[in-house]
C-alpha cells in the first residue's frame, strides 16, 4: 500500500555500498538489518527510494516498486 502519514512507518535512505563490496551481499544484509530493527520496533511499513538500477536487490528483499519514477542528480529512482 502507498506510504501515508497516519500510521508508523520506517524509512530506508541512501543505501551505497563501496565498489568492491558491490555484488557481494553487503548491501542486502545492511537492508536485511535495518527490516529486523523495523520488526523489533513494531514498525509495519517500510519505504524506501530505489535507484532503478538496484530495484532488482530490493525486490528480492521483498520491497514492491510504487509510483512514478524521478530523477535526483541525473540517476533514475522509483
């Protein structure tokens, strides 16, 4: 469902992961951590930015793609 601002909500911003730790899980296990903090909290809904070339990774985490894409600094995100 889409964000909204009456119930708790998580919020996962600027992911990045240096150049040799790319494709090699770190990512997804900082992603992983950050859900398992939302679940200790009893927070429900996580959201986040995608950049569209990552949205793969995070559709693997269980994230859906919602919205319109955009653009910041010339990179698409959705």
């Amino acid at each position: 469902s889409p964000p909204t601002r009456n119930r708790a909500e998580g919020l996962i911003a600027w992911v990045a992961t240096l150049p040799e730790y790319r494709r090699r899980g770190a990512a997804a296990a900082a992603v992983r951590a950050l859900l398992a903090i939302a679940d200790e909290r009893g927070i429900p809904t996580v959201t986040l930015n995608a950049q569209v070339h990552a949205q793969a990774l995070y559709e693997r985490l269980g994230f859906v793609p919602y919205g319109d894409r955009f653009t910041v600094r010339g990179i698409p995100h959705q």
